[in-house]
C-alpha cells in the first residue's frame, strides 16, 4: 500500500533525480548534464513541435 502512494506521488523520480546529482558532483562534473545525444530513432519518436503538426 505505501508503495503504491509513494509511486503516486513521485517520490522514486525525485530519489533517482537526486542520486544522480550527487553521483555526478562526486565525480567531479556538473550537475546537470551539458550535452544530448540524438539518433535517427530518438528524432522519428519524437512529437513535431512545429505548426505542421497541427493542421493533421
């Protein structure tokens, strides 16, 4: 029962967001990561942004 309230209420997101944070200060890099990686998949996934998209 408290796991399914702690998974309503996001509390796993915020614990895996924070230990990455300190992960990446404990070795020495930013907090917040300064680069991304796209690749052809990620990009045909993606939702287009673009008026385009809304005159479907």
């Amino acid at each position: 029962m408290k796991r399914e309230r702690w998974l309503w209420a996001g509390c796993f997101g915020v614990l895996v967001h924070d230990l990455r944070v300190v992960l990446r200060l404990a070795a020495g890099r930013a907090e917040a990561p300064t680069a991304a990686v796209l690749d052809s998949r990620t990009l045909q996934l993606a939702p287009e942004s673009s008026a385009r998209s809304a005159r479907c």
